[in-house]
C-alpha cells in the first residue's frame, strides 16, 4: 500500500507541473492575442491593399494656398548672408502661417539664401511650406491620398512619428509571445492531432516554394 503511494507521488507532481505550465501558457497565449487582435487585423487587411495596390483606386486631393507675409514677419525671415540651416521658423511667423495655409508650420524647416522650406509628410499625404526669403511670398500644398493610403502608411510605418513606432514594437512583443506560446501548445497537444506538424510543416514548406521557384 505504501509502495503504490509512493510511486503515485512523482506521477501526480509531474501532472501538477503539467497543468500549471498548460494554464501560464493559455494565459500568455489569451492575452497576447488579445493586445495583438485588431494590430493583425489592420495588418492583415493592408497587406491586402499593398499587394493589389495598383488595383485599388485612391482618391487623391490637393489644396495649394499662397499669401504674402506683412512687412513685420517679412523681416524676422527675409533673406541674409547666414549660411544655409535647419531650424524652426519664428513663432510668430508660424502662427500667422498656420492661420493663412492651414497647415502646421512647426518643426525644424531648412533655411537656405532665398527660401525658407518645411516639409510636413503624414500617413497617406504630404503638405509643405515654402518661404521666399526675397520677396516674403509664401507657397504651400496640402495632399491626400485617401484613407487606404493612409492604412498603408500605417502599415509601412511612413511618417508616423514616434508613437505609432513604439506601438508597432510593441505589436511585435505581443505577436511573437502569441506565436510562440501557440507553438508549444500545438506540441503539448500534438499527440493527440496527428495532423499538426503536417499543417506547420506546410505552413513553412509552401512558401519556401513559392520564393525559391516563383520569385525571380
């Protein structure tokens, strides 16, 4: 009675280890895919849109606006014999331009002999401002290219800024936790689905394929 006892003893350890490494790896796994869920949507959907982007139509716009700083501002930007830099405009100066072209005239802009130039790109559109240092006429244009654009952007990463890199990085953390802890329970369950390692087999043998043989 005792022998049978103890030899039950390592048997009922090794399924408690068992159960609580299988609950750690559905719990890693659940929220994983929870923080991942509509970042691999978004992401599945504008791999979609790149790979037929020449079949799917954007919708292009473009607004160009031109005005003439007054005397005043004229002369905190008109032209000198300063080398060429980069550096933000006068905040006054911006604030009269973001009055009169609608378009955020912060940031760092490239001083040159006879132009003041800020290039402001975004997800799916680009604007800018040009300032002519001679004259004090100032140019702009403001484009979009529609909101599938701007979701491929997003999906590239273009001109996004700083907040949406560090989402995408940890995007990436949470896609690779799911990916793994899936993995190690497709092997804790594999013995009893005969047809899991075909499946992830295939899952990497196919497009191998497809890359040796079909892309030149």
């Amino acid at each position: 009675m005792h022998a049978s006892t103890a030899q039950a003893e390592p048997a009922r350890a090794k399924r408690s280890r068992k159960s609580f490494w299988l609950k750690q790896l559905h719990t890693w796994h659940w929220m994983s895919s929870a923080i991942s869920l509509i970042g691999l949507l978004l992401f599945a959907i504008t791999g979609f849109t790149l790979n037929h982007a020449a079949d799917i139509e954007g919708s292009p716009r473009s607004i160009d606006r031109t005005a003439h700083l007054p005397p005043a501002l004229f002369a905190k930007v008109k032209a000198d014999d300063l080398p060429d830099a980069k550096k933000p405009i006068p905040a006054d100066v911006a604030k009269w331009l973001e009055a009169q072209v609608r378009i955020d005239a912060g940031g760092t802009a490239e001083w040159s002999a006879g132009e003041i130039y800020l290039a402001k790109p975004r997800p799916g559109g680009d604007a800018w401002i040009s300032i002519d240092r001679d004259t004090g006429e100032v140019t702009s244009e403001n484009s979009s290219r529609g909101w599938i654009a701007y979701l491929n952007d997003l999906h590239k990463g273009r001109n996004a800024g700083s907040g949406w890199k560090l989402f995408i990085d940890v995007f990436v953390f949470a896609c690779i936790v799911f990916t793994l802890t899936g993995l190690v329970l497709l092997w804790m369950h594999s013995k009893h689905r005969k047809s899991t390692w075909p499946l992830v087999l295939a899952g990497l043998v196919i497009p191998a394929l497809i890359a040796i043989f079909l892309i030149h």
